[in-house]
C-alpha cells in the first residue's frame, strides 16, 4: 500500500500517528466518520462477470485481518465538482481512491443529509452491498457506524465514526503487541 493514493492513508502510518493518544487527543484530532479498508489495494482477485456480479472469495475474515487503509469521510480540495458528495471510485479525481479493477473509475458516493450517511451506488459495473444487501443504483440507503460496504464484490470498507476508530485502533495495536 503506498501513501500516495489520493485519499488514503496506509493503516501503519495512521497507526503510528494516533494509537499511543490519550482518548481526548485522540476524539480532538479525529473528527470526522472514517472509512476502514480491509482488501489489500493492487493485488487485485479477478472477478468473473456472467451478467451478475460473482462475489470474489475474501481471503481473511474481518476480525482475523489487519486494516489496510482508512479514509476520511470528506471532500478532499480540488477532487471534483460534486460539492455536497463523497465520491469513492477508481479514478483520481475522487475523493476516495480505490486502486482496484473491481472498483468503477466513479464507483459510488456518500452524502449527508438530516444527520445522516446516505450511500448511493453512482451506476458502477459490479455493484455496491451494504451489510451484504445490494443497492440499486442512485438508490441511496442510509448508512451508520460499523456498516460493511463491499464495492464490486471485492472492495471490503467500514464506516466507522471516531470513537469506533480508536477502539479499532486499539485492538489492532493489543493483537500486534
């Protein structure tokens, strides 16, 4: 995983940044929902296409892997000219940058409204699933802390506001000690 894919930061450098902060520090450092991703990003599993989408076998479970990325939940500067959305996808102009080919150039996009996340499947080839149920495209479902959104049958992300973060944070850094 390298560094420099717009949107993302590599799990072992937000680990290094964040894991000793005192829980205060932490909550006042990080402030906005994040997403987890868990599919190495570059080593791509195919995916076979017989007119529906064929989910890819994961190769980990999610409590015996190690998060591979996290992104935050918000507009990067000068990414694209959808103001009031958070659009995850292939292409570099998103502002969550999937590096996958199971992952369309505009893969799908989040967007609050009312308090809430709503995601919104933007018309992608292999489909979006949350929590395992499919959307429809440009059918938004609301979306909450601790939901599994799968892109393209491969792309394994959670939501996770910051509390949820750290607690993860957490875990992660007991199972590596």
């Amino acid at each position: 995983m390298t560094p420099t894919i717009p949107g993302l930061e590599p799990w072992s450098v937000f680990h290094a940044a964040h894991a000793a902060l005192p829980a205060e520090e932490f909550l006042r450092r990080v402030r906005t929902p994040h997403l987890v991703v868990w599919t190495p990003l570059g080593q791509e599993t195919p995916v076979e296409h017989f007119g529906t989408v064929h989910l890819a076998p994961m190769p980990w479970a999610r409590r015996g892997g190690v998060p591979q990325a996290v992104a935050r939940v918000e507009k990067r500067q000068d990414s694209n000219a959808f103001g009031q959305m958070v659009t995850l996808g292939r292409a570099s102009n998103n502002d969550v940058v999937l590096p996958h080919g199971a992952v369309s150039k505009f893969h799908a996009y989040l967007r609050r409204l009312e308090g809430r996340w709503l995601l919104s499947d933007a018309g992608s080839r292999n489909g979006t699933t949350v929590n395992g149920v499919a959307i429809a495209h440009d059918r938004p479902v609301a979306v909450a802390s601790g939901d599994r959104i799968v892109l393209g049958g491969a792309v394994v992300l959670d939501l996770v506001e910051p509390e949820a973060l750290r607690r993860l944070l957490l875990e992660t850094s007991a199972c590596s000690a």
